[in-house]
C-alpha cells in the first residue's frame, strides 16, 4: 500500500491535499494534531493516507472501510468475494486457490488494521461496568473487533442511563447478537435437494444424519442420502450403517456421472441430503470439484458445516472457498468440544447468513438443535 504523511493547519486541508496528491480513493490511516517542525508554538494537523494503485480488490477494500455505519463498523467486504468468484476459471488450480486465500488474508490484515486505528482516533475510554463485558466477551471467544464493535453500540444505546450494569449491557449485546439469526426464506417444492458443504473432518456426515433423523427437520419426511465422498477411506461407512438401523435409504456416488442415476432412483423423496467431499484449503482443484457437483445437482439449498472447535480464523478461512459457491445456511458443529463459544457468533456476523442447525454432541438425533436466537445465545452464554 502507497502511505503518505500531509500536515496542514486544518484537517480538511489536509485530506484535500491528499486527494490531490494520490486521488479520491485514499484511506485515512491516521490523524493527529503535531507540532510544526518551522513554528514549534504552531499545531498542524497530520494525517497519513493510503493507497494502493496495483490491485483492484484493495481500490475495494478502500471504498468499503471508507464509510462506517453508526456502530463505527466497517460495511462488509462480501462484494470483493463475489467479485473475485467471476474471476474464477473452470479449471480451478491449486495456485489459484491460494493466491485468493492470500488476497482474502491481505484484505482481513487491511480491515483489522483499520479497525484498530479507527478504534484508536474515534473511541472513548470504557467505563468499567463496559470494559469487563468486553473482556468477558473475549474469554467467550468473540474476535476483539466483533467484541469491541457490541460493547461501542451498547456504551451508545445505554448512554443516556446512570450506573449501568453488567447484566443490563449484556442484554443489549444479546439483542444485536439475535438479530444476527436472519430467518431462512425457502420456497415450498415438491422435492428439496440440499447439498452440505464444509472441510475434513467438519462433521457434515454426523449432520446430515441428525438432520435427516430428527423431527426438528426432516424426520417426518421420505428422505434419501447421497454420499459424493468416494475419496476418503470408510467415508460412506457411517451413512450406510445409519440406512440399515434407520430405514432411510441412501446411495454412494462414485464418480459425478452417476449422480443422474441416482437422483433418478430417487424421484419419489421429499428431501435429499448430499454429502460433499471434504478437502482442506490445500486441495487441488477443490473448487471446481464442489462446482462440478453444483452445477449438476442444481440443489435448493447449499449449507456450509462449521465446526466450533476450531480457531475462529480458521473457520474464516474455511469460509472463503466455500462462500464462492454462494453458500444459503450455516450449520454449527461441535459446540461441545470448545470453551470459547462466542466465536461462532463472531463468523456468524462476518458471514452472514442464516443459521440452520447447531449441534452440541454426538448423540443421533437428540444432539441438535434449530438455529435460532434463543439456541445460539444459550450455546453461546450458557454452554456447560
């Protein structure tokens, strides 16, 4: 990124000149008032801006954390990845699949420090009440910028009250972290097909079978499964070890071309559940191997598995990939193997999208749970 340091005797002087100098889409880095090198009696405000004239993605990034909404928190980035899905050739290569894990890294680095300088410049001090939410929000796993970002909206919708307490922000806090459980929009059809999507070792078979079990879901329906996972050893064990104690039927898809056939086979289900491959973010060809299926299946619904027992920018980064696809639900796994709980709400607020499932245990089908507001808060804040 190209930085610049203007001073001026006022601020909008300042900028004016550095909009001058490098153009409109520049990034106010950093403000402050200095003493002039010529006139030390004199202030000068300084202010550092940045610009990177190489990449596109970044000219977005700018454009995005230019404008901030009342709560002081960047406008989400989702455009650069919808963008960088366009770019995506047929033949996804490994290569190619890193570099735009780099790019989505590069711009993650960006916005925190963004935030951070923001945070700096713009933030009042905490009263104390305010600062121990904040730090007991950290120990519940939330990333600082999602922690400090509900703290701020709380400090400012409580404002106008006199000896806050902790329980009365947290409420606040709970309220915005509700309203993250967006409702899912489906339409009726005859037959559903929903494709699971997630990394090894996620738990998207374990979900799929709890889904298609419990009554919550899809228990009262004629439900058919279909594994895609041919490359792991012992990958459709599970499933079809479930058919025969279930009764539910299922199919292995060796290879892509035998999908047709299968869906053909079942013609007479209300809802089909597909099983993807997991891969690592290393795989060769992992995006274009899920799109292949994508495109052939067509699904209603493609839901992304995350496990919650894995450190929350590594559940971002196993986002990345699978948010190209254009990803409908969320499903929440293992909430049962972490102490740090909160940090699914902090993806929730970076993803943004709904929630379908959360599941805490390995029971089936008892250990699931619908993905709304009272099941994520208590998971969240009452998870023992």
């Amino acid at each position: 990124m190209q930085k610049k340091v203007i001073r001026a005797k006022r601020k909008e002087d300042a900028i004016k000149l550095a909009q001058n100098t490098l153009g409109n889409d520049i990034v106010i880095l950093d403000s402050k008032l200095v003493q002039s090198e010529k006139n030390p009696n004199e202030k000068l405000y300084e202010v550092t801006v940045g610009q990177n004239a190489n990449s596109n993605a970044i000219e977005n990034l700018q454009r995005t954390i230019q404008t901030y909404n009342k709560s002081g928190k960047p406008k989400s980035f989702d455009s650069i990845l919808n963008s960088a899905k366009k770019n995506i050739p047929d033949n996804q290569d490994m290569a190619l699949t890193n570099r735009l894990t780099d790019d989505i890294k590069f711009l993650r680095d960006e916005l925190s420090e963004m935030n951070k300088r923001f945070r700096r410049i713009a933030l009042p001090d905490f009263p104390d009440n305010f600062s121990l939410v904040h730090e007991k929000l950290r120990s519940l796993g939330f990333t600082v910028e999602h922690s400090e970002s509900l703290v701020r909206k709380s400090y400012i919708k409580l404002a106008d009250k006199r000896d806050v307490s902790e329980n009365e922000i947290l409420n606040v806090i709970k309220k915005d972290i509700a309203a993250l459980c967006k409702p899912e929009k489906l339409k009726k059809k005859k037959q559903r097909l929903v494709l699971f999507l997630g990394g090894t070792g996620c738990g998207k078979t374990s979900m799929i079978l709890k889904m298609a079990a419990s009554e919550k879901f899809y228990g009262k329906q004629n439900v058919g499964i279909i594994s895609t996972d041919s490359f792991k050893s012992g990958g459709y064990y599970p499933i079809e070890s479930f058919s025969k104690i279930s009764g539910i039927e299922s199919r292995l898809a060796e290879t892509v071309g035998k999908l047709p056939l299968i869906m053909e086979d079942f013609s007479d289900k209300d809802v089909i559940l597909v099983d993807t491959p997991g891969r690592g973010m290393n795989f060769k060809n992992k995006v274009s191997e899920i799109q292949k299926i994508i495109d052939l299946l067509k699904p209603d619904e493609k839901i992304l598995v995350l496990p919650a027992n894995q450190d929350v920018d590594d559940l971002f980064f196993q986002s990345v990939i699978t948010r190209l696809h254009g990803i409908t639900s969320l499903c929440i796994t293992k909430l049962d193997e972490t102490v740090k709980p909160g940090k699914i709400a902090s993806v929730m607020n970076e993803i943004n999208v709904p929630v379908k499932a959360l599941s805490n245990g390995q029971g089936i089908p008892k250990d699931i749970m619908l993905g709304d507001s009272s099941n994520v808060l208590k998971s969240i804040f009452d998870n023992n």
